[in-house]
C-alpha cells in the first residue's frame, strides 16, 4: 500500500491509498478521482488516464513506454512530466507520489 | 454444417430493435459454411441484418477470411480484444493506403483523384505531424468557446421545430447542427453549411445506390468540393491566420507545402469524421431511447446521466462500421496466418457487441458502469481525434432537447445507410407531441 495525491486540473486534491501492483490509472477510477477517463481500461491504448507526474517524482516513476510514447503525442497537454497512469504499477518506492491532472482527457 | 436447429442460440434475450423480422436474416446468417460467411454486405447494413454475421463469427471464427465477394479478400476482425491488438500495432497493420474496405470493381481504377490522401491513412511520422496541425481545433480551450456557439444554434433548431407534425429529424436536427459546427470549424460561411453535409455523402456514397448514379458523376461532384476549398486554402493562405481548420492547414510549416491532392484529402477526412459520425449518433440517441422506453424515462428522471447516455450511444451506434488495415508483413494472429499486403477489415461495430467485453451488448444500457468502455473511436494513434467535440454536440442537444420537450415519437424505422462503413441513417420521421 501506498499514498498517491491526485491533484485535479482546479487544484482538488485527493490522496488515496494504492495496493502495491495495481496501476495509478486504476487507483483513480477504483476511487472515483474526477479527471481520469481511462477508456481502454489500462491496455496502453488510448490517452485517457494522462497525467503530469511532480518532477521531483519523475526519476522513479521512469520513462514512458514507446507505444506510451506515441499515445501521450495524441493528449494536447503533453510535456516532459507526461505519462499514462496506467502503465505506472504502484510500489514501495512510489509511497507519496503526486500526480496533477489535466485540463481535460483526450 | 450441422442443421439449424443444432445452431447455437443467441446469449442476448430479444431486444427492441432487433425484433422477430431478424429472426429470419439469422436463419440466413448461420445457414451458410462458415468459410463462406462475408460479412461486408451494404444490403446487410441497410437492412440492419449484418448483426447475425457477426455474432456467428465472434462464437465460430472470429479472425476470418472472406474471399470472392463484393470486396474481394480480406480478413474479417470481429472481437473487442483482437481489434484492440490489431488498431495498436501500426508497425504491423498499416493505414496506407486507405481505411475503409474498396469494391473489388473499383481497385486498381485510375482517376484524376488517385492518389488523394489523408492523415487517417498514413503512418508515423507523416501522420503524426499533420494530426498535430489539426488537434488544437478540438483542444479543451477552443471547445469552450465553441459550446456556447453550438447551444445556441441546438436551441434555436429546438425551437423552430414543428409541434404535433411529422418531421426527418435527420434533415432539421442532426444534420443542421453538426453542418454549422464543421462549417465554424471551417471557416465557411454558415449559409453554405448543407454543402458539407452533401459532399460527405458523396464521398461515401456507393454510385448507383441513390445519391449518385455513377463513378464519373461522383467525380464530377468532387471536383466542385475540390474547387469551392481550393478557393477558401487561397482566401486563408494570403491572409493572417484566422484560427479555423483551413487557416491552420495553409499556416502551419507542416502542412503548407501539402501537394493538391493531400489538402483534399485531409478536408474529404475533416469533412466525413466532422459530419457524418455525429449526425448519425445524435439520429441513433434519438432512435433508441425511442426503443428503450425504461432508459428514456431515466434519463427524464435524471438529466445527469446525459454524458453517460452520450457515451453508450457512441457505442451502441458505432457510427464507422469498420476502419481498415494493410498488413505489412506475414503474421499469425490468433492462429490465422495473414499474409504482407492482406487487408485486414476491424469490425468496431461487432466489437462493441463482444459479451466477453462489454455487458448485455445488444441492450441500449444508459447507466452502464462503464459507458466511455467501447470502441466506435478506434484505439492506438489514429484514434478519434474529434471525439470530444463529438461527445459535446451530443450533450448540449439532449441538454437542450429535456427542457423543451417531454417526449420524440418515432414514426416509423429510419432509413439506414447503404454502406459498411458509414453506419447511419438517411432520414427518420418523428413527432413532437407538445412542449414541457
């Protein structure tokens, strides 16, 4: 387990614990957080559970993916924070991790 | 074959708009060998009877090659997942040169329009930095300030629409609002607005099924569309920009030297992506709480389950039937060896009714846990690139349809579309019994 703040586009924070493993994208939804889409259901396919990632959390939350990659150049928002929430799985190292949310999904 | 009694039965209980007359279409569907079974019959489409062709192939063949019909050869790709798999590999399955299924008869013909082409059917990197040009047109800040403009308008075809008289709610809603929102988009003067609507009925009109008569007919057509853009590009090209669609095309680096033909072909995309998938959804949400009587007296009760309701219409509807790939190389999918160069056919609309994905399927749900699950806006690269603007005019005109009217009566069953792409409607008389 550990704490993830999501911060909506109007600043709402929401901090929620998350299981070890289970993605961010699905601590949002299982959680009911405003702002996250997700409407391939975490399969890395679209570019709806985009979020900007705090920068001093970038380091161990990694680089996106290559198909990662091509889908966040779709989400208008992007910038070097960027990354699908679904493919960032929860662990130890991540307890505290802040994430904002954008404007609006894509 | 085993005999038709032996045939599996459907999983879905009967459902409004598939009533006892598809009973037959179904005999039909399943009393052909499978190997036979082609799924890219216009007919079908404009009965809506192609259900059953794809319900046997979900259960039989679900990756499947259909060969020596209208279309030719190619793989049918009918289940949620394996679309998913198949729109996310743009390495393997290519967009180029097209993505909606050619009639055997028209491959290979030359024209003065070969050679169009068009950002939705291209591969990176070219096809990523002209999405790019065009994505700011439906970015979170310009869609603010186009819902006031489009609520406007939603009211103002509300208003003017007769009270206790048969009307196409095709002509005077559907198409009305969403011709004035592609011609904002534009950049066009707003009294020229049905001339979208037309040429994008033309461009996926099959010649000889009604709109135009023939091949050169429909050419003939496309060079007044080519003529009357050619002449706004010039306007916008020589002036500051303006912010519309055209303005950036003829402004942006990356599209600016774009050759004739490539110009064409992204207005022919804008038009049809901008048009016509909207249209026919705002017709289908109309259409089918008609159908569902229980969802339409929830959503009565309920005004906010209105973007819900939106979402599952997008996918109940599945307003492209299909999107089309080219595989780049030999590749075995799900057991099937597809062969470089075969064209593999993603059936969204077989897709949005897999049951191993999406619940009760075949049942118009407008509270469903998870409405945005569907895949009407394809998934990978090429998605949708308009849906939230899609996803908008549906919202303002139900928001502004429960104010002013308790009840849309369908007369009769709309007219659908000839075509395995398009999935829409021709025309559907409703009335208005009273306002609120």
């Amino acid at each position: 387990m550990g704490r993830v703040t999501y911060v909506e586009y109007d600043g709402t924070e929401h901090a929620i614990d998350v299981e070890e493993g289970v993605s961010v994208m699905e601590g949002a939804v299982r959680n009911g957080v405003p702002g996250i889409d997700a409407d391939c259901g975490g399969m890395c396919a679209c570019a709806t559970c985009h979020v900007h990632v705090a920068p001093e959390w970038l380091e161990l939350t990694g680089e996106p993916g290559s198909q990662e990659n091509e889908l966040l150049d779709l989400a208008p928002e992007r910038d070097a924070y960027s990354r699908l929430s679904c493919q960032i799985a929860m662990s130890p190292a991540l307890d505290g991790l802040i994430v904002r949310l954008p404007e609006s999904q894509h | 074959m085993p005999p038709l009694e032996e045939m599996p039965v459907s999983s879905a209980a009967p459902v409004p708009d598939l009533d006892t007359s598809a009973s037959q279409a179904r005999d039909v569907a399943y009393s052909v060998p499978i190997d036979q079974v082609d799924p890219a019959q216009p007919e079908l489409f404009r009965q809506n009877d192609m259900w059953w062709n794809f319900e046997r192939l979900r259960k039989e063949d679900p990756v499947h090659l259909s060969e020596g019909g209208e279309f030719g050869r190619y793989w049918s790709i009918t289940k949620y997942n394996d679309i998913m798999a198949v729109d996310t590999d743009h390495q393997t399955f290519s967009s180029e040169p097209g993505i909606a299924l050619v009639r055997e008869e028209d491959k290979n013909r030359e024209s003065e329009f070969t050679g169009l082409s068009m950002f939705i059917a291209m591969d990176p990197p070219k096809h990523d930095i002209q999405r790019k040009t065009v994505t700011p047109a439906v970015s979170p800040a310009n869609l603010a300030v186009l819902e006031p403009l489009i609520r406007e308008r939603a009211a103002k075809i509300l208003d003017d629409l007769p009270v206790g008289e048969p009307f196409d709610w095709v002509d005077k809603v559907s198409m009305e609002l969403t011709a004035m929102t592609l011609a904002t988009l534009f950049g066009m003067p707003q009294e020229d607005r049905r001339l979208l609507t037309y040429w994008s009925d033309v461009v996926t009109a099959t010649p000889g099924q009604g709109l135009v008569g023939t091949r050169e007919e429909k050419f003939g057509i496309f060079r007044d569309y080519h003529a009357y853009f050619t002449g706004l590009w010039n306007e916008r090209v020589n002036s500051e920009p303006t912010g519309d669609l055209i303005s950036m095309l003829a402004h942006d680096p990356a599209t600016r030297d774009m050759s004739p033909l490539e110009y064409f072909g992204n207005v022919i995309l804008l038009t049809v992506g901008g048009n016509d998938t909207t249209r026919n959804t705002i017709t289908g949400s109309v259409y089918a709480l008609d159908k569902w009587k229980d969802q339409d007296a929830k959503l009565r009760a309920n005004p906010s389950l209105v973007p819900s309701m939106v979402s599952e219409t997008i996918r109940w509807q599945t307003p492209l039937a299909h999107m089309k790939r080219r595989a780049t190389r030999d590749v075995e999918f799900r057991g099937k060896q597809i062969l470089e160069g075969d064209t593999v056919a993603m059936w969204y609309v077989s897709g949005n009714r897999d049951d191993e994905v999406i619940e009760r399927p075949n049942d118009y749900i407008i509270d469903r846990a998870r409405p945005r699950q569907h895949i009407s806006f394809g998934f990978g690269i090429h998605r949708c690139v308009g849906n939230r603007l899609a996803e908008l005019q549906l919202k303002v005109i139900w928001e502004e349809i429960l104010r002013r009217f308790p009840e849309i009566v369908v007369l009769e069953e709309p007219k659908r579309v000839y075509s395995t792409f398009v999935k829409g409607y021709e025309s559907m008389p409703v009335l208005i019994p009273r306002r609120n």
